[in-house]
C-alpha cells in the first residue's frame, strides 16, 4: 500500500468517472482526471463528490515523476485538500523510490464549536534489489505527522519494513517480512 492509502486517507480505489490521456504519444507525459464518490468500495452516503488530478512524465525510460491532488467535502463543512509527490527508479535488478504529501484539512462553521484545523504530513521511501537469481531484498521507510501543526499532541508514525521477495515462478511472490 502507499503511505495515503495504508494510514487510510485515500482510497486505492473509488467510484466514479474519470480520463486520462497521454500529452506525447510514447506516453512519458501524461495525465488523470476524476470525479468520485470519495468512499472507495464503499457505498456513497451523501451527494458530495471528490476531484482527482494527477500529471506524471518520465525524464529517461526508467524513471517516473508523478504529481498528485485531490479534494474533497464532507457533510459536517469539513474540507480536505491532499498533495502528493512521487519520484521513481526502476531498472530489472533495482528499483527505488520516495514520496511524501501534505494534507490540510479545514474543520467546518457549522459545528458549534469546530475542532481546529490540522495539517497532516508523511513520507515514505522504498526500494527493491536482486540478490540473486528469484529473490530480492525489500526495504521500506516511512513518516507520518497526524498534524504537524501540533507538536505537542497527536499521532506521529515511524513505520518500517524488511523483507525477501522469493519469486519460485513468473508472477508469485512469497515475500515474509
């Protein structure tokens, strides 16, 4: 799972509709765009809506840059607004990768008394690497702030990972960490 997804601020996947396209045809610029329902696989419980952009290119064949938003409503006024940024290496023997958002979430005037404004941040970096003929070393890393705007209270996450990628056959993995 990506750092969003595993501390459950976005979803994988959602309902919606959406387009993405290529800007050069070898398709090393490109973008998405969508419109969900903000609940995953979920079913939708109100009639707001989530907008989705992302725009991504590849300065060598190898490598990927991707930047992501997001934003969305809630019932109670409360709103969030997600960046996300993604640089990405990978050749067969290594792949390597880091990425981090930030994430402002501004708490509604229709409460009567509105809890205060948080601003939530992580970062996660990643790589795998052939040690020998179907197995890989796996190493993960990641941060994350529940609200950086408080450093006194609140959640804050060192996450960390280990493993080895045993692949006996083409597309099964047996990876224990």
């Amino acid at each position: 799972k990506v750092i969003l997804d595993r501390n459950g601020l976005v979803a994988i996947d959602d309902m919606g509709a959406g387009i993405k396209g290529k800007f050069i045809s070898d398709g090393s610029i490109g973008y998405a765009l969508m419109v969900g329902n903000g609940e995953g696989v979920k079913l939708e419980n109100d009639k707001l809506k989530k907008i989705y952009g992302e725009f991504y290119f590849a300065p060598m064949k190898s490598s990927v840059v991707e930047l992501y938003a997001d934003y969305e409503n809630s019932p109670d006024a409360q709103s969030k607004l997600t960046g996300k940024a993604l640089l990405g290496y990978q050749v067969p023997s290594v792949s390597a990768g880091i990425e981090g958002f930030y994430r402002t979430v501004h708490n509604g005037v229709f409460n009567s008394v509105p809890p205060a404004d948080s601003n939530l941040v992580g970062g996660s970096a990643y790589t795998s690497f052939q040690i020998v003929e179907n197995i890989r070393g796996v190493l993960r890393g990641d941060y994350y702030d529940a609200n950086v705007s408080e450093r006194t209270v609140g959640v804050r996450e060192i996450f960390s990972v280990l493993g080895v990628d045993y692949s006996p056959v083409q597309d099964v993995h047996l990876i224990p960490n």
